[in-house]
C-alpha cells in the first residue's frame, strides 16, 4: 500500500535472496528449512498465533513469502521451524497479475451499500468483472424441489418439537 511502510522488508530480501540460490537446483531440492527464531532475526517478529496455529502459516497472497514466490510445505510447531519450497507454478509476477484481476471479486455489491455512499454511485459507472455470470446455467432445480426443505429429513425433525 502507498504510504505505508512495507512489513518484513528484511525476510523479504532474504527469501528473495533464497529464490536466487534455489532456481538452480532440480525441483526436489528446492526447499529450504528455517527456525521461527532465525525469520524474527530476519526483522520478522511473529505474533503469538504464529507459534501455536498451523493456520497463521497457510498460504495466500497476503503472506511475504507467497509474494516472493515460495509456499509452505511443512510446519512444525512443536521444532518451531517451517520448511519452504518454490512455488513453481507461479512467479511473482504472475501472482501479482492474478491478485489484481481477482481484487474486486469479493466486494458486496452496490445494492447492498447504504444508499447514496459514494462508493455506490462510482459502482454503477463501471462494469462488471468479466467473471460476473459465468456460472450462469450450470446448476438447474427439477420443478417441484422444495429448497427450503432439509437436505437430512432428521434435522428437519428437531424442528418439530
């Protein structure tokens, strides 16, 4: 984001720096283990959720190391050490593409905004994402299905007490 400094700039540099030295290797051997002490070293301090839940460690653009190009493959909570590898199927560069064609995926739509924002009088000049409607026709209900009816008839029961 402008005008906010960058989070991690020295793990950051060292997983690029990491990158480098691993395009050179065969595929099996582009992996690297580091200790959470070394990445705080790195000028990376990690939250306390960091050393207690593997989720804090999955993978998705807004983590340092998936910019950079790698993706974890291993966490051990336990050794407190986690073990990366290259993410061969994307580069930097194309994950940087898909963040920006996939930003205005997951925003409400206008109708749902307060009436009169601002917000929802800019969302009616532009148009829809290209991906709007392209699920369009692949689901089809049989006439005479009831959609409000519990997919388990039991559950329904627990209703009727």
């Amino acid at each position: 984001m402008a005008g906010r400094p960058e989070k991690f700039v020295g793990f950051r540099d060292f997983l690029e720096t990491k990158l480098q030295e691993l395009k050179v290797k065969p595929l099996k051997e582009a992996r690297f283990e580091i200790s959470f002490r070394k990445i705080a070293a790195l000028g990376c301090p990690l939250p306390p959720s960091a050393y207690g839940h593997r989720g804090w460690w999955a993978n998705n653009s807004s983590k340092v190391w998936y910019r950079v190009g790698f993706l974890i493959e291993k966490v051990d909570l336990q050794e407190q050490t986690v073990t990366f590898r290259r993410n061969f199927g994307k580069t930097p560069e194309e994950l940087a593409r898909l963040d920006e064609a996939m930003s205005g995926l997951f925003e409400a739509p206008a109708s749902w905004k307060a009436p009169g924002s601002a917000k929802q009088q800019a969302s009616h000049d532009k148009k829809p994402h290209p991906l709007f409607g392209a699920m369009k026709g692949t689901i089809r209900v049989a006439a005479g299905t009831d959609l409000t009816a519990p997919a388990d008839p039991h559950w329904g029961k627990v209703y009727d007490k």
